[in-house]
C-alpha cells in the first residue's frame, strides 16, 4: 500500500529525535507538509532542518497556551491541519516506592496531559479542515504492569482509554483517533534507561538485551513505528478509528 499525504498538514510533538523524528520524516516523504515540535529550540530548529519543507516550532505540551499556539500557528502558516501525532513523552525508571509526587507529576504531564491538550486544540482545526486523523504513541505497558515505570505505565494506559473516547466523540465530526502501542524501541529513552533496569531488576551487564531477546525477538525500530503511524493517517484506513494497534514482536502475545 502506497500512501500519499500530498496537501495534508501535519503535527508531530516531541519530534527532534527517536520516535517522533522518524514519523515526521516518513509523514513528510509521503507528501505531508509537516510541522517538527519539541521542547528544546534548538533541536526542533536542526531536526526539522533535516527533513524536506518541515516547519519548526517549538513547544512545552504541558503548557496550554504554548500547545494552542502550536496548532493556531499551524493554520496560519501551512493554511490548515488534518494530521495530530502527539509523541512526546518522557520516562524515569524507578522503583514506585521511591517515587515522588513530583516525579509522577513530571511524567503524567508530558505523556498524558500534552497528549489531551494535544487533543483538545488539534481536533477543531482539523474538523475545520475537512477532517482527518489523530494518532497518540502509547505504548505496550499500558496494557500490564512493569516494574520501575508506574508512572509511565499508568500514563499510556490512560493514553489509550483517552484515544477511544476522543474516537467516539470525533467520529461523526471527519477525525479518526487511533493509538500505536509499541514494545521497547530502539530509541535514545530505551537505550538511557537501560542500565537503570539493569541495576534496580538485578540483572547481569547485558541482561537486559537478553531479556528482550527472549520477549520480542529484538527491539523494534522508529521506522517500524512511524510506518504504522502513516498507515493509520491515511485515508485508505479509514474504518480504524479508537484502535490501540501493538507492535512488539510478540510481547504481550505471550507469558515466556
């Protein structure tokens, strides 16, 4: 299946690396006029300097205002907005017995409120834009309990309750919401944590790529994410809607 996004708008938080970075870059090779936002100026201005005609603008998505004027400069700029990926997210493995409300502040706020505000502001401009697609990164673990990640955890779970009922509201209005739900990813926030899981779960040097060898095969890939991202933005995919779609290799298929 060949998807062209030609004369679509898009926004993608949490852009200027990892996850994110790969889905604006596949969203723009399909033809998407894409608008790159992290938090860091810098970084959304060299990660979006590396993908063709991308617009930078920076943005915190546990501000209100900041995520308001993300998407009211969308439309003044690119003249419009069908496409919402709402990636950003931030972990900071630790046993929850150790966690303090700050820090379970810190990641709900990121992973959860930017994604609702993401949400809340994105959705009429792309009903006034004809319609189009949402699609929230959530993640595997919102579906069981892992150890050293409440916060994050609890946070993509409630990202996947929040995509099905923002599906049904918007349906009747053009806008699909649907949710990716990867497995552990190649990625600058897997590969940070790792020595953490590895010290806090009392594995060897290198236990932790065994396990998910033994899990998953291997760890997944950006791209492989941001294909399905692209998938379920495109028109042709237009009977999903409130799907929370895995893609892990096998994890949560089974118990060993």
């Amino acid at each position: 299946m060949n998807q062209n996004l030609t004369g679509k708008v898009a926004i993608v938080t949490g852009a200027a690396r990892g996850i994110g970075f790969a889905v604006a870059a596949k969203l723009a090779a399909a033809g998407a006029r894409v608008v790159v936002s992290d938090l860091d100026e810098a970084a959304t201005r060299a990660a979006a300097d590396e993908i063709p005609n991308a617009v930078p603008i920076a943005c915190d998505v546990r501000d209100e205002d900041q995520v308001k004027a993300l998407v009211e400069q969308t439309v003044e700029r690119c003249g419009g907005l069908h496409l919402m990926v709402p990636n950003a997210g931030v972990a900071k493995p630790m046993p929850l017995t150790s966690m303090s409300l700050a820090d379970w502040r810190y990641v709900t706020a990121v992973n959860l409120d930017g994604v609702f505000l993401s949400i809340r502001y994105a959705a009429p401009a792309i009903i006034a834009s004809g319609g189009g697609s949402i699609v929230t990164v959530a993640s595997v673990t919102a579906t069981a309990g892992s150890p050293l990640i409440a916060h994050y955890a609890a946070s993509k779970a409630a990202v996947v309750n929040l995509t099905k009922t923002a599906a049904v509201e918007l349906r009747d209005h053009g806008v699909r919401v649907n949710a990716v739900m990867p497995g552990f990813v190649e990625t600058p926030l897997v590969t940070g944590s790792v020595e953490t899981f590895e010290q806090q779960l009392g594995l060897p040097a290198g236990g932790f790529a065994a396990l998910i060898e033994q899990k998953q095969g291997r760890l997944g890939t950006t791209e492989e994410v941001a294909d399905l991202v692209l998938l379920l933005a495109d028109d042709s995919t237009s009977f999903f809607n409130g799907a929370g779609l895995a893609l892990d290799g096998g994890l949560t298929a089974s118990l060993f």
